[in-house]
C-alpha cells in the first residue's frame, strides 16, 4: 500500500498514524468486542470518548472556564444561519469580507435578520485576485451596538489569514468577535479570550466530515430568539453535553484520536513552528520561480494553511495537475470558483510531503517554463 501525497482543501488528509490506530480499533475497540461506531452514544465508553476529546481540546487551546465546547454537526455553513439565530437577538451585526466564506457567512446572516457589511477587500479583476490581503482599521465602518464582529480567520480558497491575533480588527468595546476558524484552527496556538465565539467544520483540520466544533463564551448563550429548532440552540446543546440528539459519534472518535497525536506532537506551538517552515517552502518555490508560479497574496496575510497559485496560463495549470496526479500527488485543483492551483499544507501534511511537492514545481517549471 501507498500513501500519496494528499493536498486536498477538504476532506483532507489526516494523520497517518491516527488511521492506522483507528484501523487497529475498528472492529474491536479497547477489547469491548464492538466498533465504537456501533455503540451507544449514551453508554460509558462513548462518553468516555467525547470526553476525553473534549479535554484534550481544552488543552490543546487553553480554553479558558468560561467557554462551552460543543461537537455538532451541519458544517460551518449551518453555523452561518445558527449564529445570527443565537447571537442576533433582534440587534444587527457586522461582517468584514475577506474572502469567499466570509462573504457566504455575510450573505447567510441577512437571511435570518440584519447582516452589515463593515468592510470587504473584494477587488474588481479576475475571481482569483479578487481577494488579496487584510483590511486596514480604518477601512473598517464598525457598528459599536453590533451584537458581533463576524471574520473567517482563514480564507481557505483565497488563502488569506489573520496570522494571529495582533491582526484582528479592534472590535468596539464589548463587540465579541465570532471567528470562522475552519481551515486552521490547532495550526498555531490561539488566544481563545480575544474571540467571543469560534466555530469550525471538522474537515480541514482535525477530523473527517461530519463534525463542527464550537466554541463558545457562556455569557452569549441564552439569548436565542424563541422559536429557533432546540437543535441549533447553544445553550440547549450545552445544557445536554452536544447529545440533544445522535452526535456524530465516529467523527468525534476521530477527532479525539487526533487531539491526542498533536499532543504526542509536542502540542501547538510545535505545530506552528513546523507550519511555519512547510509554507516556507512552499511560497519560496512560488516566488523563487522567476515568475513561472505565482501568488498574489500580501506578504503580511499569506495563508500557512491553504496556498493558491497561478502558472502563466490554464492549459499550463491543466498539464500541471495532471503530471502531479502521476508524480503522486492529490488535491492540487485550485478551487473552481477561482480556478489555479491550491496546495492545503494541514497539520497532518508532514514536511517531507511539502518537500516532494517543492521538487516537483521546479522540475515542472524547469521543463514548461
Ligand atoms: C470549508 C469551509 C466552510 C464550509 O464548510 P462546510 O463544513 O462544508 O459547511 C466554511 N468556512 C470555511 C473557512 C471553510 O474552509
């Protein structure tokens, strides 16, 4: 058996090791006689599963009392509608778009009541360059009785991040800012205090699909409007341990299972260091191509996580997915909203596998450029 190189956006390549515990365990997990896909969600041996998870997710991000972990489902795009449905409370919120998922966040919202838009960094020009970098503080036109602040930490097609917090817009006073961090939350430590709210859809970062993360200050729970479905209800959720109903019981294993690798890891700061240096390299075989590669990012904001790039034409870009797919590479199609190249360099993508593709770039731009 081979393992490619998977550079997939989502559903991405996990730990291998986690795979192959999770196979070790499939039939038989820690000599009960049963998976744990075929157990009771209610039963002792689920429960310690999610709560160990949830325990070793607290560690990992330091989350602090005061904030509720919940494992539900519904993808990040459920929680474009489920915070205005909680959060909201018959006030408006703002939205800075800096990409494609927070401008589907914003949209979502004023569906279900008033969505502002306080500031995008959408540019007129082709798709791909349409979202290129931070906004400035003074860009920004924010409501100071908004019930929140809504950023995508990490723009997972345009590859845009907020590489930390010292980056975040300053949000007014009392303002909480919610964050869709599902492409890179556990990539680097994050000051959980600074955000009112997170949430995440599993399928990046952590797990295989099917799971969301939120998490949750306890103080903007409660305040949904009355007659929201039970299910997307915070405060509901908490009250009933994320099992108001079936959780995904088998994304949730998975997910403990891999808190537990980036805690053998060396936790997250060790991540950080290594994402730091897989992009590194990734962007130096980009910028060091004398103009074959291409990414229009500002340096300030290019993404760790996801690396969108350009060759100097689409038949190029074609040939150069195909000749990936035969050199043993996976996921390299750009995003077809934007078209390009995407390379996803996820906690679970060892350096080696950055190393490979590096290689391969410059072996193909020696041969086409
Ligand atoms: C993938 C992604 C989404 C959508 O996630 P689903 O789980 O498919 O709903 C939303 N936001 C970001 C930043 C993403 O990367």
């Amino acid at each position: 058996m081979t393992r490619i190189w998977n550079f997939s956006a989502g559903p991405a390549t996990l730990p291998e090791a986690v795979l192959r515990q999770a196979q070790a365990e499939l039939l038989d997990w820690h000599g009960v006689g049963a998976s744990i896909m075929e157990m009771s969600h209610r039963g002792q041996y689920f429960t310690e599963v999610i709560q160990t998870a949830e325990a070793n997710l607290r560690e990992l991000l330091a989350i602090p009392q005061n904030y509720k972990v919940l494992f539900l489902q519904g993808g990040a795009t459920l929680q474009f509608s489920a915070v205005p449905m909680n959060l909201l409370n018959g006030r408006s919120a703002d939205y800075v778009a800096t990409g494609t998922w927070s401008k589907k966040a914003h949209q979502e919202a004023g569906r279900i009541g008033k969505a502002r838009l306080a500031g995008s960094t959408e540019q007129a020009g082709q798709p791909a360059d349409g979202f290129i970098r931070l906004p400035r503080q003074d860009e920004l036109n924010l409501d100071p009785q908004a019930a929140y602040l809504h950023l995508c930490t990490n723009e997972t097609i345009h590859g845009v991040e907020f590489l930390s917090e010292a980056r975040l817009p300053q949000a007014p006073a009392n303002v909480p800012i919610v964050a869709d961090m599902s492409s890179h939350i556990l990539s680097r430590p994050v000051e959980i205090s600074r955000y009112g709210l997170i949430y995440a859809g599993a399928q990046k970062n952590i797990a295989p699909s099917g799971l969301t993360l939120v998490i949750v200050r306890e103080d903007l729970m409660g305040h949904a409007a009355m007659n929201i479905p039970r299910l997307l209800d915070y405060k509901t959720q908490a009250e009933n341990d994320s099992m108001l109903n079936t959780p995904t019981t088998f994304a949730i294993y998975m997910a403990g299972l891999v808190f537990q690798w980036l805690k053998a890891q060396g936790g997250l700061p060790r991540m950080a260091e290594i994402n730091r240096k897989k992009a590194a390299l990734l962007y130096a075989a980009i910028d060091n191509s004398q103009g074959f590669y291409t990414n229009p990012v500002a340096p300030e904001c290019r993404s760790l996580m996801n690396i969108p790039f350009r060759l100097p034409c689409v038949e190029q870009e074609a040939e150069f997915v195909r000749a990936s797919e035969a050199a043993g590479f996976m996921g390299l199609k750009g995003h077809k909203s934007v078209g390009g190249i995407r390379a996803s360099l996820y906690n679970a993508m060892p350096l080696a596998g950055v190393e490979a593709l590096a290689r391969f770039m410059r072996e193909f731009s020696r041969q086409h450029g």
